[in-house]
C-alpha cells in the first residue's frame, strides 16, 4: 500500500497514460497485420509500402514507453506490485514491437511475390491465419487493460489453434514444391510469412502469461500448448 494517497493518484494518472500508449500501439499493430495480409492477397504495393513505412510510429510508441516507463521508476519509487506493472508494460510494449517488424517483414516479401506466379488459394489461407492473430492480439489487449486473467487464460489456449494452420500451411506448401519444383521459390516465401504469423501468435500468448502474472501473481504452471511440428528452417523479421 502506497504511504501517500496523493502519490498515489499522481502514479495512477501516470500510468493509466502508459497504458493508453500501450492499446494505440497495439492498435497500429494489428492494423498492420491486417493490412500485411490484404496486401499480400491483393498483391497492392501501395498497402504493403504502407505497412513497411507505419512500422516507425510502432517503434517510436516503444520508445515512448519505455521512456515513461523508466520515469516513473525513477520518479515515483513504486512498491513491488507497481513496479511490476511497469516491467509488465514495458515487455508488452517489447512484444508488439516485434509483431510489427513480423508485419512489416510480410509486407516486404508481399511486395516480392506481387511478381512471381500465384498459389491457388495460399494467400487466402494466411490471410485467415493473420486475422485469427490479429484477434489474439486484440483480446489479450482487453484481458491487459482490463485485468482479467481468465479472457489471458482464452488467448493462451488459442496458440494452439495458431499453429494448426501454421502446419497445415507448411504442408501444402510443401505439396506444391513437390508436385512442381518451379513452385519453391514462392512457396518458401510463402513459409516464411506464415512463420512470422506463427511467431506473432507467440508473442500474443506470452503476453498473455504475463498478464495471468500480474493479476494473479503467478505464471501458469502448465506448459504452453504448443503444436508446431514443422522442422523446416524458419524466417527471422527483417
């Protein structure tokens, strides 16, 4: 419990502020995410050079808090429980910065497959698949800002779900090398988009676990669920 109410209240306002950058980041992100994935279907080059140049705001927006984050530290002395809700927000603000280099990096290979020879229905597919991360991301969010450690608990178990598609990609793709070796050059892209995706999916559900950690003051016990079985080699964000 804090000594002085007034410090108090100046660390909530403070913080509610952290908080309010760290929900327009994640907005940023999922948009890019959505608007990575369009452009990758629609092969639009104008959407996904978008895409690649709005990754600066979600860059700047970490920065931000990791500046205000450390001002507070320094500035206020919170006790254990508010200081861990800063760490907490600064390694959430870690988290969405990555999703968006994963995003931008899907809008740079977008731009490469707009001139090579399309794969019936695998853009359609990875769309879907970014669309059901965009919601982990949005959900965990919510679960964040609203302290609720079930709706965390929810998003964890999705990862799950997330890498069934990320497999079941990874083996057409494989599919379609096989059948026509013309195909692999695409297709090996192609992998290394769902990949990212898959990784996003990761953050969200690491997100997630931190959240279950601030508000119940544990991590889960159990081991992540996890279904990625693929052996082949991953692609990293540019």
């Amino acid at each position: 419990m804090k000594s002085d109410p007034h410090i108090a209240s100046a660390f909530d306002r403070d913080f509610e502020a952290v908080q309010a950058m760290i929900a327009r980041m994640g907005g940023l992100v999922e948009a890019a995410i959505l608007d990575a994935a369009r452009a990758l279907e629609t092969r639009d080059d104008e959407l996904a050079d978008a895409v690649r140049k709005g990754d600066r705001a979600i860059d700047a927006l970490e920065e931000q808090i990791n500046a205000e984050a450390a001002r507070l530290i320094a500035l206020r002395s919170p006790a254990a429980a508010d200081l861990r809700m800063m760490l907490t927000a600064i390694k959430i603000a870690a988290a969405l910065e990555r999703c968006g280099d994963y995003a931008k990096n899907l809008a740079k290979r977008s731009t490469i497959l707009a001139r090579m020879p399309a794969i019936g229905g695998a853009t359609a597919l990875i769309r879907r698949m970014a669309k059901a991360v965009q919601l982990q991301l949005k959900n965990v969010l919510d679960a964040y800002i609203k302290g609720d450690a079930d709706l965390a608990e929810q998003v964890r178990q999705q990862d799950h779900d997330i890498d069934q598609m990320y497999n079941s990609l990874f083996r057409e793709f494989l599919t379609h090398m096989t059948e026509d070796p013309r195909n692999i050059s695409t297709c090996l892209h192609l992998h290394f988009i769902a990949k990212n995706i898959e990784r996003m999916g990761d953050h969200a559900t690491g997100i997630a676990e931190q959240v279950i950690y601030l508000t119940t003051g544990s991590l889960p016990d159990d081991d992540r669920p996890k279904a990625d079985n693929t052996s082949i080699a991953s692609g990293t964000a540019e």
